[in-house]
C-alpha cells in the first residue's frame, strides 16, 4: 500500500512503487497525483517503448531552439549567483524566441514559415518585476505587443514532485509550448532537499515530463550556483542529469556566460555579456555579447 501525504501531496520515503497506486514517473500516489504519464505496470507499456534499427535511424536530429545555444527536445540549466543576471539572460532567451528575434545575432527557431512557438515562463518569484523587465526590453529592440502574443507568463510557481506537475503537463499539451522557462529551481521545490540526490532525481524525473509535454520543446530551469559561486548549489545528481549547462560568473557590467555541458554537440561557449539601462524605463537589458572564438 502507498504511504499517506505528507502535507497536502507529498508522500514519505516509505511506499510501495510496485503498487498500480504509485505513479512511478511522478513520485506520488495516483490518488494525488491523477498522471496518466505512462503505466510501467503492465507489460505491453514495453512493447510500446521498444524500438528496431529502422526506427532508431529514423529518429529526429538534433534542433536548435536558439542557433549554437539551446537545443529542442533537451533540458537546460542556467546557473548563476544572486543577483549575477541570471533572469535578464533566461528572459532574454524567452524573449527572443516568442518575438521571432535573433539573440546575440542567433537565429531562433521558427515552424512553418514565419510562425514562432509560445514560450511559457514560470516567474516563480511573481510577475510584478517581470513587468518592468519585459516593457525595456521591447523598447530596446523595438519589439510591439503584437510580436509578443505568444509570450505567456504564471505568475506562481509550479512545485516539483506535486500534483502541479500533472495538471501543468496536461495544460501544455493543449498548446504548442516549445520553451518552457522555470525562473526559479528554488521556488519551484520548496520541501525537496537540493543536496539530496534522491530529490534531485525527483526533480529531474518532472523536468522530463514536462519537457516530453512540449512535443519537441525545451525546458529551461534557472537556478543557483554554490558559495564558491562556480559550481551548481544542490547534488550533483541535478547537473549531471542536464542535456545543457550554462553558468554565469562576473557582475552585471562585466558577465561571463559559459556553457559547461552540452549533451550533443561541441560544448564550448563563452560570452561575454553586460545589463544596460534602457533610456525611458526603469530596467536594463542584456547587450554588448560577443563570441568568444578562442577553442
């Protein structure tokens, strides 16, 4: 028998995970968690994953989302100290892919013809600075409302190894979500235990789903680097399960943004960034990026 909640629906360590009560992709009891993500439980959910030579040669190349950046079909990390400018780069990315614009003259991805994907942004934090960021930005790069339509925000966080993430994947999937930024990793799983890799492995396993609810998108999730400021804060179990790692070093007028791991592909990308105000607002934007084209 599955372990009772723990709070409204997380469950202890003690549980059963070969019950057909337990969802096993989300890490709670089906009567919280109501996912129908998959049913391990039954012998032909194998018949249905099992793929021959054919098929395997069949399978899509890697996308960009961002040329040279971000991958579609992946999970990235954006990592970076408190108040390094993390969030100016994350929007920056959400930002130009729901306008169409190229980033630091990278071409975004667009589907059939001109049509630009939504992009979902978790302000995990809430929205009210969002605000003021996203009005400087469209001001700096002359950038309507009308090339923004697809550019959608939930004020709250969606918490990791809850009921949220069943009912966040289903809304997805009623759309065409292709970027999917989690702003902040922190905020998102309060209750788990960040130097736990058992927790890291909870969190990875709904990053996973809800990339695979995109259809082909991209999850971002942007976090916190450690005291040291350079490594990832938290188990080493989250890093390692990332397709993409980006870190952030440096401040503000001088930011350095670093991409340490790269799932397919060559993993060196080195920037160097700056926040500039924006003449008539009250926020900057990110500007002067130029690769860095030492190997």
């Amino acid at each position: 028998m599955a372990a009772a909640a723990v709070g409204v629906d997380r469950v202890s360590d003690d549980y059963d995970d070969d019950s057909p009560d337990w969802c096993a992709s989300h890490a709670i009891s089906r009567r919280h968690c109501g996912c129908s993500y998959d049913n391990r439980t039954r012998p032909d959910f194998w018949f249905s994953q099992v793929i021959g030579i054919d098929e395997l040669a069949e399978l899509p190349e890697p996308e960009p989302l961002i040329d040279g950046t971000l991958d579609r079909r992946t999970v990235a990390l954006l990592a970076g100290p408190w108040g390094s400018g993390k969030t100016f780069v994350a929007l920056d990315w959400a930002l130009s892919v729901a306008s169409g614009k190229a980033w630091q003259s990278r071409d975004v991805a667009v589907e059939h013809g001109d049509f630009v994907p939504d992009v979902l942004y978790v302000a995990a934090e809430g929205a009210y600075g969002l605000k003021q960021r996203v009005k400087a930005w469209q001001a700096a790069w002359n950038v309507d409302d009308g090339r923004l339509l697809g550019f959608l925000v939930i004020p709250r966080p969606v918490m990791l190894a809850t009921s949220d993430v069943a009912s966040f994947c289903a809304y997805i999937r009623q759309g065409d979500h292709k970027f999917v930024v989690i702003d902040t990793l922190a905020r998102c799983a309060v209750g788990l235990d960040e130097n736990s890799a058992k927790d890291a492995g909870l969190i990875v396993r709904d990053l996973d789903r809800i990339r695979d609810a995109t259809n082909g998108g991209t999850v971002l999730v942007v976090h916190h680097t450690g005291k040291d400021g350079k490594t990832v804060r938290g188990s080493s179990a989250f890093e390692a399960a990332m397709d993409t790692v980006y870190q952030i070093e440096g401040d503000p007028q001088l930011m350095k943004l670093r991409r340490t791991k790269r799932k397919d592909g060559p993993t060196p990308d080195n920037l160097s960034l700056r926040l500039e105000p924006v003449p008539g607002t009250d926020s900057v934007v990110v500007s002067g990026g130029r690769v860095d084209t030492t190997p």
